[in-house]
C-alpha cells in the first residue's frame, strides 16, 4: 500500500487561492484542513485530507 500524499503548505495555499495568514485565520476557527507537524517541523496536509475537506465545502455551497 502506498502512503498518501503529503502536500506542503505553499502548494496548498497556491492550489486554494489563499494566503497564508487568511489559512492560519481559518485554522484558528478550526475550519481548516488538518495539518500534520513532521520531526523536523515542516507542515504538510495529505492530499487526502485537503480533497475530503473541500468536498465538505463543495457540498454545503
């Protein structure tokens, strides 16, 4: 089985149109995309994750 995708966060940012501080606003109303911190610090979002989270979003539009 292959791991998922881990996106970093720019290509997230890039692919939503969005800033980093309007994602870190939406995060801290806790209606972003779940992040996951590596060891060495950098954040990622697993690909998975960021398409669930916009169909959500698809759906309630």
């Amino acid at each position: 089985m292959a791991s998922p995708k881990l996106l970093k966060l720019p290509d997230v940012l890039t692919e939503l149109g969005m800033s980093r501080p309007a994602f870190y606003r939406m995060r801290a109303r806790g209606k972003a995309p779940r992040l996951i911190k590596l060891p060495n610090g950098q954040i990622r979002v697993r690909r998975t994750d960021l398409d669930t989270w916009l169909n959500a979003y698809q759906d309630a539009a």
